[in-house]
C-alpha cells in the first residue's frame, strides 16, 4: 500500500492551501479596535494656525525632498551623473525636442476635444 502516504501528502497540502485561503481572506475583514483610553495629552488642542502650519509642511516638503533627487551627484559630482555638459545639454535638447513634438500635435487639445471617448466609433469616415 504505497499510495497511502501520497495521498496523507497531497491531503496536507490540500488543507494547507484552504487555511491559507481563510488567512488571506481574514486580511479583508475590517478591524474591530479596542476602546481608546482618554489621557491628558488629547486634552491640549492644537491652534488652527499650527494646523494650517502642518497642513502647508505637508504639502511642500515632498516637492522640495523629491527635487533635491535631481541634483542627485550618483558618484561623479555632477548633476544627473552626467560629467560632461555637452551630453547634459544633449539630454535636455532632446528632451525638449520631444515635447515641442508632442506640444505641435496635442499643444491645442482639451479635455472637450474628448468629450465623446466613451462614445460609440464613427466608422462613416465623417
């Protein structure tokens, strides 16, 4: 009867793989939290001013800390790891190039020009 440990094997694994469906469907489930204890620091109440403050930090910061990564030097002491400024003029010349193509083609559309994207498909050449 050598079968029967393949099939306790293949069992267990059936078994396992269930539990590890009702583990990833509990991951859904939403949280039920306990009772928060009031204690003497939600009592102070922060100044509109100071939350206008946080609010504006909030927004600027990731601006000002995602530039600096432009200026990122990756080794070689310059800007964008490029050592030669011909080839950083030629990267942004090309750049710019690109989006002077694509401003000369879509420079003029609007959010009305599709307006009718959901629409159904002129096949009439109209």
């Amino acid at each position: 009867n050598t079968l029967y440990p393949i099939n306790i094997s293949k069992m267990m694994k059936t078994i396992f793989a269930l539990f590890a469906l009702f583990a990833s469907a509990s991951a859904f489930v939403p949280s039920t939290s306990a009772p928060v204890v009031k204690t003497a620091l939600s009592a102070v109440q922060q100044p509109d001013a100071m939350k206008t403050i946080s609010t504006v930090a909030a927004g600027f910061m990731p601006a000002i800390l995602s530039s600096s990564a432009a200026m990122a030097t990756e080794g070689t002491n310059e800007w964008f790891g490029v050592d030669d400024l011909r080839l950083l003029a030629v990267l942004f010349a090309g750049h710019f190039f690109i989006l002077s193509l694509w401003l000369g083609q879509y420079g003029d559309a609007t959010e009305d020009d599709d307006a009718d994207f959901f629409g159904e498909i002129d096949y009439t050449g109209r």
